[in-house]
C-alpha cells in the first residue's frame, strides 16, 4: 500500500513540475496546489498507512493510526490553501495591470 | 514564569489581528505597532539576561512534555536575535511612519508588518520542526502582502518570482519533514538530535540534511539567492530595508541550528558549505560590482554578508560562532541602515543610478556622512560593529587552519568596501547637481531612524564587551549540542 501511495506522489510530482514549467500562470498555480497534494500525500504515507484502529492511546491499545502526520497535513492544507489564493488574487491584479494574461515573459538583460 | 517566552511572538499577532479592526485610525495603528515591537524588545532583553543566570529556557504548550508537545526553547543564540530582530524593526518604523503614504498604511500595513516581526522571533524561537515550518510560513505570507502592497508594476512582477520560489522551498521543507519524520518518527529538534546520533548519520539521514540545506540556503541566499536582489529592491524603502535586516537571518539561523544541533556527525556537509559560502561571497562581490543601480547594490551586500556569516558554519568552532553571533547582530543593523540610506539618496533625487547623482554631500550632509560611517561598519573597520565579528570568524578560521575560507571572506570585505565607496564617491562627492532651491527638504523624522541606526552601530562596536557574555553563552550552546537537549528533554535520553 505505501508503495502504491509513494507511486502517485512520484505522478503528481510529475505532474506539478510539468505544470509549474510553463509560461502561463493559471497552469504554475495549478502546479503548486497539484505539487502541494503530493507533499500531503507524502506525509501521510511516511507515518504509516492505516493500522486499523482509531488513534486513540491506552494502556492496552495494540494498534492504533499515529496521528501525528494527519495534524501536520492539515496544517499545511491550509497553509497551501492560503497561499493559492493569494496567488490567485496577484496573478489577477497582474492581469489588471498590464491587461493581458498574465504570462512570464522573464527579463529584458536575462 | 517561562510563559514570559512565548511574548515574543504572541505580543505582534494579537496586537495585529487588534489592529485590523482599528483600520481608519492611523495614528493609534503606529503608536500601538511600535509599542508592540518595543514592549518585545524588551522581553527578551529580559529573557537574555534570565538565560545567562539560569540556563535555557522552554515552554511547553498545553503541558505535554517534550518529545510530546510542541515546545518553544530559548537559548542565548536565538534570544539575542530575536532582541536585535525586535529592536531593529522598532526603529523601521519609525521610517515607515515618515515615508509610507497613507493609501498603504490604511490597507493593514503595520498589523502586516506585525505579523511578519511574529513569524520572525517565532522561527527563531520553536524547538519544533514542524513549528518552524509553521512560523515560517506566517513570516512569507505576511512578506508576500508587503512585497506587493501598493501593486506597482515592478512589485507585482518581482512577488510573482519572489512568491513561487518561496512556495517550492516550503515544499521542499514539507519533504525534508515528511522523511525525516519517517525515519525517526519526532520533529522535536532536540529528539531529532539524539536520534541521529544513536542511529549514526548514515547516507539516508546526509540526504535529508542536504535537503534541509537546499531549503534554507534558498531562505537565507545561499548560493540559490537569483530572487533575492530583484525582490528586496522592489517594495518601498521600509519594507526592504525590513527584508534585508530580518527575512534571510532567519534563513541562517535555521541553518545554524540544523547543523550545530542535529546533522554535526559528518564533515562532508560542513566542506559543502563551505563551498557554497565561498561561492555566494565571490558571486556577491560580482554582483555588487556590476550594477550601477544603488538598491540592486545594496540587496547583493545581503548576499555577501549571508557567505560571510555561513563561514563561520562551515569552520564550526567556539571562537567562529562568537564571531558568527555578532556578525549576524552587526549585519541585521547594519544592513537596516544601507537599505534605508539607499532608499532615502533615491526618494530624495529620484534617481537610483548612482551615476547620475553627485555631490549629495552638500544637499544633505547627514546622508553623507551615515552612509561613511554604515560602509565603514560594514567593511570591518574598527571601532564600528563588524570588526569584532570579523577578527573572531577569522581567528576561528586560523584555528582550523582553513585559509582558503579566511582569504575569500577578508578579500570579499574589499568587495564590499570598494562597491559602497564607489557608490559614495560618486553620489556624495563631485559637483553638485541639485540647486538649493530644489533641493526636496530633509525632514527630521525621516533622519531620526537613521540616527538611530548608526548610534546602535557605534554602541556595538564599542560596547562590545557588555554583550560579550551572552555572546559567550549562545557560542557555547552551539558549539555544545548537549546543553540544549538537556534542557529540552532532560539527562534521561541522552
């Protein structure tokens, strides 16, 4: 099952980077969130997959799913999620600014 | 009565979110903000202090012991930065207050600013992994509003680049954390330590330090710095100068501490490093050199002084980390004050090419002579603040006998001095081409910060020997990783 996880995170890494390649900004924000779900699913993967009980500590639990890794990715979903929008909204006041869509071009001396 | 540490970084946040809602009232947003900063400062003078009588200090959230909780830990190290930190964003904005229009600071600019001090002392503050993730991220979102704030066209396009580069670092910070976490199941630093060195630092665990290197060297402008010059000369003045004073030490600071605390059992990271100092100093100097506008000058000192501070990592003694702490201390200052310099000369000509000005020195004698006197500081000229971080690193480098760092961190000193003196000799000297009569009027608020700065740099100089002690201690914690996981996790794990 990790290694199955581990396969996926290898595409939308893929994926991500592909995207995140590309002029066109819509498709680089795109990257970024595909890149940030592969992170998350890495996470998830790294603490260990299901165990089969809830995550709940007793004295005489034998198996329990770590919780750890699932309050760390929620943190940074939202982190992510923060960070997408305001890409979002930047990349939309570029588009205000210079009134075309928003393409980077890089630099006149590069 | 450790609760005292975490006020830091909760003192900014709540007076922010505070100072969102009192949005129309501006003269309360500035008087609050630098009260804010100030009222921090001065807790960790406090803390310092504390620290140097009775050792490390740690708070632990909600009471779950360490490895368990998140936890912050303050140590000598990260204290004296967070005060420098505090201080030194006090006294930026005063200058915001005299130059920041009204249209931005009515768009949340201070709780912005507050946020992004929060995220700063948070940083360097957590003994947790996964916290500093968190803290850094707090301090990018809230850099990222101000880097674009006001939306000028070369802002908007510089956030996009400065934006992107930052969210690919955190992903790779995100991956060094999801493995590291796998492979020793803690993001307690201190456990994280301990761990490694009962495992021993195989090539698995070299490969997570070198992704955490790649991480921050991308924060700090090691090496990877390609953002860094076009993104710290596009905001206004006060948000760069903020920028060059705090956002790359952060960067550093977590260098420090991954590789004086966690990944110190192979030598071949601290070669890479050293490298890597190598090359940004050389690259730095280069750049420093070549361009004629003031700020992209001024942003490629960053650079030069972010390799001379990571020499002080790659030689890994004591004697380099005293040295090392004070440069930093120095650096922070010292940069504040070129950055607001830099962008005083091109508010007050409207030009940024330090060729087309001359003859300032006649116009605005304070200018002038701050900027000798911040050029000389910065160049390591005794009895200024750089000298005494200098003489250490180089001693440091003697001791281990690594001349090659020693050479290329003395010759880039040169670098810095003849780029800044150029700049000084064409601007400040030579006929004067502003007449009085138009010459823009030089307010006493806008020069008040600036004094500020530079009697910060004289008193470090000179004074010194009154830090010397905490310099000592945050030297000996580094050089020591035992002392900080003893007391974070107690005799019991080590």
């Amino acid at each position: 099952m990790e290694t199955l996880i581990t396969l996926l995170v290898g595409v939308l890494v893929a994926v991500g980077v592909y995207l995140l390649l590309s002029k066109e900004m819509l498709r680089i924000i795109l990257g970024t969130a595909i890149l940030s779900h592969a992170i998350h699913l890495l996470l998830l993967t790294m603490g260990g997959l299901k165990k089969g009980d809830v995550p709940l500590l007793t004295e005489t639990a034998a198996e329990y799913t770590d919780a750890l890794p699932q309050a760390l990715i929620l943190t940074a979903i939202v982190i992510s999620f923060a960070v997408t929008a305001f890409l979002l909204v930047l990349s939309y006041r570029v588009y205000q600014e210079s009134g075309r869509g928003p393409r980077l071009r890089g630099r006149q001396d590069e | 009565m450790n609760n005292i540490l975490v006020l830091p970084m909760i003192l900014p946040v709540l007076v922010g979110v505070i100072l969102v809602f009192l949005r129309p009232y501006i003269r309360v947003q500035r008087v609050l903000s630098v009260l804010t900063t100030m009222a921090s400062a001065a807790v960790a003078a406090y803390c310092l202090h504390h620290i140097h009588l009775n050792g490390i200090m740690r708070l632990d959230f909600g009471d779950w012991l360490p490895p368990h909780g998140i936890l912050f830990v303050g140590d000598s190290f990260a204290m004296l930065l967070v005060l420098v930190a505090c201080a030194v964003s006090s006294i930026i904005l005063l200058y915001a207050f005299a130059t920041t229009g009204i249209e931005t600071e009515t768009m949340f600019f201070y709780p912005f600013i507050l946020f992004l001090v929060a995220g700063v002392n948070g940083s360097f503050l957590t003994g947790d992994l996964f916290n500093l993730f968190v803290c850094f991220e707090v301090m990018l979102l809230a850099s990222y509003v101000l880097l674009t704030l006001g939306g000028r066209k070369t802002q908007l396009k510089e956030g996009i680049t400065y934006v992107l580069i930052n969210v690919l670092a955190s992903w790779f910070f995100l991956l060094g954390i999801a493995y590291i976490y796998g492979v020793l199941g803690t993001l307690n630093m201190a456990h994280i330590a301990v761990r490694v060195a009962e495992t021993g630092q195989g090539p698995l665990l070299t490969l997570i330090a070198i992704i955490f290197l790649i991480v921050f060297s991308l924060k700090a402008g090691l090496l990877l710095y390609f953002w860094l010059p076009g993104s710290y000369s596009a905001p206004p003045t006060a948000v760069a100068a903020l920028f060059g004073a705090l956002l790359t030490k952060v960067g550093i600071y977590a260098l420090y501490r991954m590789f004086t605390l966690i990944f110190i059992h192979d030598p071949v990271i601290y070669k890479i490093i050293g490298v890597l100092a190598i090359v940004t100093m050389v690259a730095g100097c280069l750049g420093a050199i070549a361009y004629s506008d003031i700020r992209q000058i001024v942003s490629y000192n960053v650079i030069i002084s972010v390799g001379f501070v990571l020499t002080g990592l790659a030689i890994a003694t004591n004697i380099a980390f005293q040295g090392a702490s004070y440069y930093l201390i120095h650096d922070m200052i010292s940069k504040a004050l070129l950055f607001l310099l830099a962008g005083t000369v091109v508010y007050l000509t409207g030009r940024s090419k330090f060729n087309e000005i001359s003859g300032l020195i006649r116009n605005y004698p304070l200018v002038g002579w701050l900027f000798f006197l911040t050029m000389l500081a910065i160049a390591g000229i005794p009895p200024f603040s750089g000298f005494i971080g200098k003489v250490y690193i180089g001693l440091g480098a003697i001791e281990t006998g690594s001349y090659v760092l020693l050479a290329v961190s003395f010759l880039s000193s040169i670098g810095v001095l003849y780029s800044l003196l150029r700049v000084f000799l064409n601007s400040f000297w030579g006929e004067t081409i502003i007449s009085e009569d138009d010459q823009k009027p030089f307010q006493k608020k806008i020069g008040l910060p600036l004094v500020l700065l530079a009697v910060l740099i004289v008193g470090l100089g000179i004074g010194a020997e009154l830090l010397s002690p905490y310099i000592q201690d945050a030297a000996d914690t580094l050089a020591d990783p035992k002392q900080y996981i003893r007391a974070v996790i107690g005799d019991d794990l080590e």
